[in-house]
C-alpha cells in the first residue's frame, strides 16, 4: 500500500541549522585560504546563525521559531504573502471576499472612464439561487425618465431641508479610518459629482470641511465632537457643528452592520496627536465607543433622544442602524407614532457592511443582511402608515450597479456606499485597513503611505464612479420599463424558492 508523501520538517529543519554552521565554517576557510571576498558571506552567514540561534535558544513567544529555527520564519513569511497570492495567482474572477475581482474591475472601470463592457457570456451561476432582475418587453427610453430626486426633511417642515439629485451618496468613513488625503480627496470628489458626503463619527470635520462637498455629520455613540466629559450630548457644540454651511444634515448612528451591538473601534497604532484633539481621546489605548447612546436605555428614550436632536437643529436629523430583530423594530416604528417623532431617514446598515475594524466573530454572525432588513423595514413602516413620512437608505456591500437596483426594488430611496468609495479611490483589498499600514494610503496616517494620494488626481476618478453608475442605473432602470426608481417594487426581482433570502421576503409589491 501507498504511503502519502510529505516532508518531515523537524529533519529538515535539523539538516537546516547543521547547514548554516557548516557554511559558515566553509565561507570562512575559502575567506582565508582563497579569497578575502569570501568574508561577505561570511558575514551573512554569521547574521543567518545568529538569527537562528536567537530563534531557537533565546526568544521564547513563537512555538514555530523555537522548533525550527529560521525555516519557521519561511512559514510566517509564506502565511504572510498568502493573501496577495490568493488575490493575483490562485482565485478566479469569482470567488474572492468581501468583493471578487469582477466586482472590483467594474468598480475601477467606472472610475477611470474605461469600458466596462465584457463577452463570452456571465461569470455568475445560473442554478436557481440568484436574484435576478426583471426586464420589460417594452423598455422605456433613456429620455423619458424622471430626473431623480429626494428631499429629506419637508415631510416634518424643517426650517432647511436637503435634497439629493443623484441616488448614490458617500456612507460614514472617519477622519481616523481614514488618512486626512483620503478625506480630502473623497471630499472634492463628492463636491464635483454633487453628492453628500457622510463624515463617519470621527468628531469635528475638518478635513471634510476643506474640499466644499455637503456633508452629513455622524453622531456616533460617543458623540465625537458634540460631548461632554461624561458621554452624553453638549447641545451646544452640536448646534455649532450644525451651524457649519457645509453640514446639511445629521445622521444619529445606533449601530453599523460589520459590528452591531458593539461600538466604534479606532486601534491605538492610527490615533495621531490631531485626531486624539479632534475626538478628545488618549492616545495610548484603542478608542472604543460606547455600544448604545448613554441617553438610550430603552425603546421610549431612544425615540425621546431623536426628538432631542430634531428639536435642536433646524436640518434633517436621520438615524442608522443594523436589524437585530424585526419584532425590536416594529416596537421601535410603535414608539415613534405614539410620540409623533419619526426620523427624516432611516438608514438601513446590512450585516455584510464594511469597517476598519472589528472582531470577526461580530462581521461574520451578527445581524441581519440587508436584503431582507430592508424589505421588512420597507414593509413595517408602510403597514404603520410612516412610509411617506420618512426616507430609507440602504448601505451593505452596494458597490455596483445591479446590488444597488436591487436595493431599491426592495424599498431604498438612495444608496450609501464606502468600500464603492474606496476602490474608486484606488483600494486594491489588501485588508489592513485596521494596521495603519495600507498600502494604499487610504486607511492610513503614516506620511509615507498617505503620499501616494494626491486628491486633485483622485477627485476626477469619484465624480466617475458617480455619473458611470448613475448611468447604468439608469439603463437597468430603463430596461425595467418604469420612469423613475420610485415605481420598483419587489416583483421587478426573479427571487427563486433556492436564494438564501427567499424566506425572508413577502413577494407582494409594496407600494411606496
């Protein structure tokens, strides 16, 4: 019987360390007998035993190390590199994650201005368990669609309502997430496509500020830039915030979808001196939010505090959160009847939304999706009769065209995106988006990292990604047959029995 082959490593890693003294004996004689060139490799022969000597008899936290020596180091290196090897050599078009390389080559084509067209057929599976979207036999024309258009506030009558023109806006990314050349660049970006800019709960925006783009001010749990030393609101410093020309609406975050019921996490290794002044933070631990708004312990308060927040500002006032529990939520809708407050807009955060960072355990098995979130809070709040009085935004992995359609077939007035964003910005996945050390310059504030960005050669690349989605949204919209996104409804979706979220979701239109 057969034997499978495999390397006995500790031999190996024996014959290894016998190997180096050996050399370095040899390197030495020839370094005396023939040639006194032969003493450079002398010298890093004696390097590479010390190294292993060190490895093997001194340092004491690496098991791998300890047994073999500096052939376990090849072992960390290899582990290393494994992601980079995966990405360019080993995974096809397919099968990458978070998004594939057919995802992010759609992405990079629309923010270069490159064709994205493609032949052959689709790389997609066809086996009864992909939404597919509905087409019409008598299209509609590309001249007859309604110019898009949602206005935020005028259902309440605020004193300064918001209206967006186009369907895609900037989704929360921080000052601290991100390098101050990242900000700047995604702020003059948005400035020359005409969208929003969401600034993440980083406290006071002041790189947002610099590019002119409209922004929508993040108050996160720990109310960056708006606090008092105990965690809870200073009004005042929120009505400066909001007095800014820039900021056109407030968007009051309860939970994100790559982490709910958890807050905001900022490592140590990216607070910077300005960044620790911007949040009023230490900079010798990780800045940790708080995983509720103090002020919210429970269903009538968290309503009472969006209230608050309404009543002190003369813009917009939205919330964002991730779907734990739909009954939860339907409580919550209840509670916003009985004290007559509801939310300019809700944004729905789906479990597969992105971050900087958080534990795995919550990215991978915490919330709900946002396909069938958004479809059940589309659903609750037509039922209660708040639907025309709120708007509904829908983030979670929206980087392309068709995810995005699908959204709002299933209730979404507008889209937010980030890691869309991103890979507009030149975001290659290389996941290190929490170490300071992206490669990229994007989710970094180490200088020679962030010099690789120059935000006026960025810009051009988001207001691209913009108007070449807004187009082939426009086009799937056309095909569809209707005139403008608000006449979706879930029957313009083909949602076979075997997708994943079928049994999540009524397939009866729900009218907006």
């Amino acid at each position: 019987m057969s034997k499978t082959l495999h390397v006995n490593l500790h031999r190996l890693a024996v014959a290894t360390n016998i190997g180096l003294v050996v050399m370095l004996g040899v390197a030495i004689l020839l370094g005396i007998t023939v040639s006194g060139y032969f003493h450079i490799l002398t010298v890093v022969l004696l390097l590479l035993n010390a190294l292993n000597f060190y490895y093997r008899r001194v340092q004491q936290d690496h098991t791998i190390l300890r047994n073999f020596g500096i052939l376990g180091q090849s072992r960390y290196l290899i582990e290393s590199l494994g992601p980079e090897l995966r990405q360019y050599l080993i995974a096809n078009d397919t099968e990458e994650r978070p998004f594939n390389r057919n995802e992010r080559a759609q992405v990079y084509s629309k923010a270069k201005n490159l064709d994205s067209t493609a032949s052959f057929g689709s790389l997609l599976n066809f086996d009864n368990s992909e939404i597919k979207i509905r087409h019409s036999m008598f299209p509609s024309s590309l001249d007859g669609l309604t110019p898009f258009s949602v206005t935020f506030g005028e259902a309440r009558g605020v004193a300064h309502p918001y209206t967006i023109r186009k369907p895609i806006m900037i989704s929360a990314m921080s000052y601290g997430a991100l390098g101050c050349n990242a900000v700047r660049a995604l702020a003059r970006g948005a400035h020359m496509a005409g969208i929003p800019m969401n600034t993440g709960e980083g406290g006071f925006p002041k790189y947002h500020l610099m590019e002119e783009a409209d922004l929508i001010f993040q108050l996160g749990t720990a109310k960056y830039g708006a606090r008092r030393d105990d965690g809870t609101l200073d009004p005042a410093k929120l009505k400066a915030i909001a007095a800014e020309p820039q900021v056109k609406m407030i968007e009051i975050k309860f939970s994100q979808g790559a982490k709910p019921g958890k807050g905001g996490l900022l490592p140590k290794e990216k607070i910077t001196a300005e960044i620790a002044e911007l949040r009023g933070i230490p900079r010798d631990r990780d800045a940790i939010s708080p995983r509720h708004h103090a002020e919210c312990t429970d269903i009538p308060s968290t309503v009472a505090f969006i209230g608050y927040i309404q009543s002190l500002v003369d813009i917009p006032v939205g919330i964002k959160l991730c779907i734990g529990s739909i009954v939860e939520f339907r409580q919550l809708v209840l509670e916003m009847k009985q004290q007559n407050t509801v939310p300019d807009w809700i944004t729905i955060d789906g479990s597969e939304g992105g971050t900087g960072a958080a534990p795995r355990a919550f990215m991978d098995r915490v919330g709900v999706p946002l396909y069938p979130a958004l479809h059940q809070v589309h659903r609750i709040l037509t039922e209660e009769r708040l639907r025309d009085r709120t708007r509904l935004i829908a983030s979670g992995k929206l980087v392309v065209p068709s995810r995005q359609f699908i959204a709002f077939t299933l209730g979404a007035d507008a889209i937010f995106t980030a890691r869309g964003f991103l890979l507009a910005l030149g975001c290659i996945q290389a996941l290190q988006c929490s170490s300071n050390t992206c490669p990229t310059g994007i989710t970094t504030h180490a200088p020679n990292l962030q010099h690789g960005i120059v935000p006026a050669a960025k810009a051009p690349r988001i207001q691209n990604y913009v108007d070449n989605t807004v187009h082939d949204l426009e086009e799937l919209l056309a095909a569809s047959g209707k005139t403008c996104l608000s006449q979706l409804s879930i029957n313009d979706l083909y949602i076979p029995s075997d997708a994943s979220i079928a049994p999540f979701l009524d397939q009866t239109a729900t009218s907006r």
